[in-house]
C-alpha cells in the first residue's frame, strides 16, 4: 500500500509540473505578445516621428529655397532694371533726397535705395532732421554721419544733419509738421530735388519722430501745388521685419501684376501700356548689404548687441519696397 501510494504522489508530481509548465508557458506567450504588441507600437511611433522630420525638412527646405532662388535671380539678372520694378520717371530723377530723423536711419533703413539710386549715377542728399541728441551723444553722432555717408556714395556737402529746438531727438514727442514742411521745402529748392523718400505713417519701427517725419511730408505736400517725386519706405509687421531676404517672396507677389503687364506692354505695346509709377523695388546684393552694413558701423556709438541682431535679420538692409505718395 505504501508502495501504491509513493507511485500516486509521484504521479501528482509529474502531473503538476507539466500544468506549471504549461502555466508558465502560457504566461510566457502573453508576455511576449504583449512584448510584440509594444514594439510594433513603439516602431510606428518612430515611424511616424521620423515621417514628420521628413516633412518639417522638405518644408524648412522650401521655405529657404525658394526665396533664396527668387534674390539670386532678381539680383543676377537684369530683371532688376526692368520698369516694374523701377519706373520710367524715377530712371529720369536726378537729384534725390531721403528725408530721415536721426543719424544712422538712412543705412539702417534705405540703404539699398540709396545704393540702388547711386549705382544709376542719381545725385543723392540725406536730410537728418536731429543729430540724435537723447543720450546726449549729438555732437558724436553728427561726425558718425559723415562716415556714414561716404560709405554710401554720398558727398558730404550733400550730408545735412540738424539741430533745431523744436526737432530734438525723443521717442515720447511729436515734432510740428509744419517745421519739417518748411526745412523739406527749403532743402528741395536749394538742391533741385526731383525725387523725395522718406518713412511712411508706421515709421518702420515705430518712433515718433519716424512719424512725425511722415506727417511733415504730407502736409508740405498740402501747402505746395509743385512737389517732387515723393515715395515712402513701406512699415511690415515684425515676423516680415525680421525675416531678411525669405521676404523676398512675399514682397514680390505684390509686384507680379506689375510684371505682367511690363512684359505685355513689351511684347504687345499697341495694346498695353508700361506700369505706373505708384511702387518701386530695390534688393541689394549681398556687395550692397556689407556696405550698408560698414555704413551702419560708421555710427560706433550706436553699435549696440540688438543692432548686430537687427542687421542680420532686418528686410530693410536687403530690400526696400517704396509706394508713391499720391499727391491731390
């Protein structure tokens, strides 16, 4: 009986290590499947995220690409000259004046009008209506200027920066328009200015004294029946501001029309008529960028860690779109 009942625990034994067995080998399988399951999930995952690097790539690349070809092409080509871009009756001007508030305006925002307009053998004058007097760097800053202009072509007779009572430099006050009327109107008959630039009503950065420049211009352009060419600089928000040549693309969708109908009134001249004179494009090289870029640098005292930002990546020191002022 003994011996029965060792031979019956030894079979419960073997009989129970096989169902642990398949216990365990039960549980092995969910586990790895379990296991299977989470790489699969893992593997789409990184699937999936290296589907969007792809994507993210192409469009970075696009983004890049395109307007960088766009510059090349307008810079390389003579597609630069071409009336769309600069009107008949600004290739006629000859004397220009760019009208501006404080000492190191005219490179940080016109210098490629100003280098454009040289380059087409344009007799140019700056106009300062304030040596930038508010930290009391004035006398500094108006010496600043003249290097600044003969690094723009500019001769320094032609160089005018002034010191008046009522147009000190200050971001908190208008200046009288009727002041800057008078001072534009003396200056363009002294120098027989045909073509005038200036800022619009948002200043481009937004200054005061920016503004103010703007509103003189307009009311001089009330108070006098003959007036020159006058086109103002156009203000973008601050995403375009600071997206140097990639705006390229934007600004130019706003003169495909103008191209059109310069290449229609090329090939069909009986039937269409060249562009108005109501926009103007200037896109420096990157020759022009460095030389407004020495000319900025000429203002030492204004050579300040945000300014190395703002050359870099300002719109303004590559391109300069320009709308003429309608006079009434």
């Amino acid at each position: 009986m003994k011996i029965i009942g060792k031979i019956k625990n030894i079979s419960r034994n073997i009989k129970y290590r096989y169902d642990k067995k398949d216990e365990d080998d039960a549980i092995n399988l969910v586990d790895s499947c379990n296991e299977c399951k989470d790489n699969t999930n893992e593997n789409l995952l990184i699937f999936i995220q290296f589907i969007r690097r792809i994507r993210l790539l192409f469009i970075l690349r696009y983004i890049i690409l395109i307007p960088l070809c766009i510059y090349l092409f307008i810079i390389i080509t003579p597609i630069k000259n071409v009336k769309s871009f600069i009107p008949m009756e600004v290739e006629q001007s000859k004397n220009f004046l760019i009208v501006v508030a404080h000492p190191d305006d005219e490179c940080l925002f016109f210098s490629p009008t100003i280098i454009g307009l040289v380059s087409r053998g344009k007799i140019g004058h700056i106009l300062v209506f304030s040596t930038g007097n508010s930290e009391g760097l004035g006398p500094i800053r108006e010496k600043e200027l003249n290097g600044s202009c003969q690094q723009l072509g500019i001769d320094l007779s032609r160089c005018l920066s002034l010191n008046l009572t009522d147009l000190q430099d200050n971001p908190h006050r208008w200046w009288p328009k009727w002041n800057i009327s008078d001072i534009v109107q003396k200056y363009v008959k002294k120098f027989h200015i045909d073509l005038l630039i200036t800022f619009d009503r948002g200043g481009i950065s937004g200054h005061i004294n920016h503004k103010s420049v703007a509103l003189g211009i307009e009311y001089y352009i009330e108070k006098n029946l003959k007036t020159p060419l006058i086109y103002r600089i156009s203000t973008v928000t601050s995403l375009f501001e600071f997206s140097s040549i990639l705006d390229i693309f934007r600004t130019l969708i706003k003169f495909i029309p103008r191209l059109l109908r310069s290449l229609f009134s090329t090939i069909l001249p009986f039937l269409f008529s060249s562009p108005n004179d109501q926009r103007i494009l200037f896109v420096s090289s990157p020759f022009g960028y460095f030389q407004g870029l020495k000319a900025f640098h000429a203002h030492r005292s204004q050579v300040l860690w945000y300014r190395h930002l703002y050359t870099t990546f300002s719109r303004h020191m590559f391109i300069n779109d320009l709308t003429k002022v309608s006079i009434n």
